[in-house]
C-alpha cells in the first residue's frame, strides 16, 4: 500500500565504504529529505562510516548539514564534529552549549564573524569564498578582512562550493584562481573544504597545494552514486476496465479509448509530479501522435511509474496519496491489485512510506 525504497544493504554499505576509501577527508552531507534515505538514516551511515575508518583509512569525523534545523536530527546519532552549510546569520538559532560546541559555522560576509564571536566567543566556523555559483561567500578583498580579524583558534578553514562539473579538470582553473585569495588572506596552510570535485582533480590540488588538507563535501555520489543498490516500487491498489468514452477521475475526463485505469500508491504527498507530456507538443509531432492514437496526443502525461520498464501515463494528475494511471487496451499485461510497479524518482524530492534494508 506504499511507496517503497528497498536498499540492497550490502552492495549499498560496499559502495559508502568505496566512496570513503577514494575520498580522503570526506565530509557527508546529510541535509534535507536526507537524499530521500532521511536524515537519521545518514546519520547513522556516517556514524557507521566513522566507525569503520580502519577499512577507510582515514577519520570520517565532521558531517555536513544544510541548515541548523536539521541539527537535532544529525547530533543524537552521529558523534563527530557538525558543519552547517548554511552560513550563519544573526537570525540562526541560538544553540545550546553542548551543541554549539561540536558545530562548525560558515561564515559568509565580515560583519558576520563579529556578530558570531560576540555572541560565542569560542565558536568554531569556515569562511566562505564566493565561487561562480554566486551563492553565498565573500569577496577575495573581504576574505583578507576577514581573516584578518578571525582569531586563529576557531578559524576551521575555508569554504568553497563550486557548480556541477562539465568535464574532467574543468574546475581547476577556478579553483586554483580561488586558492590564490586563500594564500592572499594569509590562510595557507589551513582546510579548504570543497564541493563537487572528482577524485582525480582533489589528488592534483593536493600535491599542487601540499600544505592545504581539502576535504570533500559529498552527498548525491555518496548516497545516491550506486542507483543499483536502490529500488523504488509502488502497489496497485485497484484496477478498472473502462470503455472509449467512460467517464472517470476528479474532473469527469473520458477514456479516450477501451483500457485499464490502475490505482497505485504514490500521489503528491510523496512528491509524485508531473513529468513532461510524452514527445514534444509540436503540431506534427502531435498530429502524427493523434494518426498513431497516441496517449499523448490525447494530453496524457507520462507517469514515473513503470510496466515492464515502459512509462505508463497518467489518467489525471496524481492525488494526495495515490495516482490514476491510463493502460491502453494494447498494453501487453494488465497488472493485478499487490502487484508492485516500479517507479522513477528524484529521490531528492521524494518521501517514501517505507525503506526496506533488504
Ligand atoms: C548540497 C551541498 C553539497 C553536496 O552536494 P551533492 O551534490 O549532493 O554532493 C556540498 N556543499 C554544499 C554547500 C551543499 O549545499
């Protein structure tokens, strides 16, 4: 009855395990929906990864968190040190003493390091450079002031977060042209933690820059990077025969033609969307679509939800807690109330009932 996540957990944990030993320095990210996987999930995964630095060869000590909010979640199951990617502002919360200890703040304007350390002097932060992604982060001229004025003993480093890569060394020149501000602002030698760079590229930094420790901020690669150690299924909860012009759904729509309608789990509350209409919406590609009799052409949209791995459409858009998919007569099987159906998420978006560690 359920939108469902089964994990095969061991090629899943294999693959963590793998990521840890390519990744020196690696700081999970654990923010949001928890990459759909939720946060205490992650939690417990760095934890276990922390535990396991033997195999890893290095210390999986700091996490990454996205915002304060999500604190509470992370610092019950993880003992490390908790960084927060959102930097702080003189509105975050004021955290309790035992945690505000173990939090690693992102500094991202000057003004912001006094009114931190006034309000704890002993508080711990990075300071962000602003990259091409034009975030959050300070000028190269504000990261010297800043640094000028950081006290040594919280200074945790700096914060860089780089845009997606569009090829294999492409951040490099950026990079490198940040890491001159860096030394600019007197702060060689200390920790640049970084987002979205490949092995290879970190490698080259760290023997370019042999006094910088970088350390990798990851998630998605992290947690999502091995698809097929993740499965997401939903159930058939009811399925209709209907005729060419039978009436069905919210607005009275007709059958545009004999088929199936099947009631699955999953609808807007699990973040079940639209997706684009099948093709493109051009009046050839329609007007051969309507000559074929296509769904499409008819204005149904292409579901997430999968039949013997073809997209089946929406009969309307999804419901709160479960969807309407049109079959057509053609379709080769007609599935029965339990079966599972397999569904294409962006699990980033996504809320499961269930995650089942197979
Ligand atoms: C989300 C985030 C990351 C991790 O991004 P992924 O693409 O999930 O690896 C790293 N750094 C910052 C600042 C982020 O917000």
């Amino acid at each position: 009855m359920s939108l469902t996540l089964t994990v095969d957990g061991e090629r899943w944990r294999r693959h963590l395990l793998d990521v840890a030993t390519t990744h020196p320095g690696l700081v999970p990210v654990a923010k949001g929906n928890g990459y759909g996987l939720t946060l205490g999930r992650l939690a417990r995964k760095a934890q276990w990864l922390a535990d396991h630095a033997a195999d890893v060869g290095h210390a999986v000590d700091t996490v990454a968190v996205g915002t304060y909010h999500e604190l509470g979640e992370i610092a019950p199951r993880f003992g490390g040190d908790l960084l927060v990617l959102s930097p702080w502002r003189p509105f975050s919360p004021v955290l309790e003493p035992a945690l505000a200890r173990r939090v690693i703040h992102t500094v991202s304007r000057p003004e912001d390091l006094r009114a931190l350390l006034t309000r704890d002097p002993e508080a711990r932060f990075v300071l962000e450079r602003l990259t091409s992604m034009v975030r959050h982060g300070m000028t190269a001229a504000e990261l010297r002031a800043a640094a000028g004025a950081a006290p040594r003993r919280g200074c945790a480093g700096v914060a860089l977060h780089l845009p997606l890569a569009e090829g294999a060394g492409a951040h490099l020149p950026e990079v490198e042209r940040l890491l001159t501000d860096v030394v600019a602002a007197g702060l060689e030698g200390s920790t640049v933690w970084v987002s979205h760079l490949e092995p290879d590229e970190l490698d080259r930094l760290r023997s370019a820059y042999p006094g910088t420790t970088f350390r990798p901020r990851v998630g998605t690669r992290l947690w999502l990077g091995d698809r097929d150690a993740l499965r997401v299924s939903a159930t058939v909860l009811d399925v209709h025969r209907v005729g060419r012009g039978d009436a069905f759904g919210y607005r009275g729509r007709r059958a545009p033609r004999a088929g199936h309608l099947l009631v699955v789990s999953g609808g807007t509350a699990h973040g079940i969307g639209l997706a684009a209409p099948t093709g493109d919406l051009s009046l050839r590609s329609r007007a051969s679509a309507l000559a074929r009799g296509g769904l499409d052409a008819a204005g149904f949209a292409r579901s997430p939800y999968l039949l013997g791995g073809r997209p089946v459409t929406f009969a309307e858009p999804p419901h709160m807690q479960a969807s309407m998919l049109f079959l057509p007569e053609s379709a080769p099987e007609v599935p029965a109330v339990g079966d599972a159906l397999e569904v294409r998420v962006r699990f980033t978006t996504t809320a499961f009932d269930v995650i089942e560690i197979a």
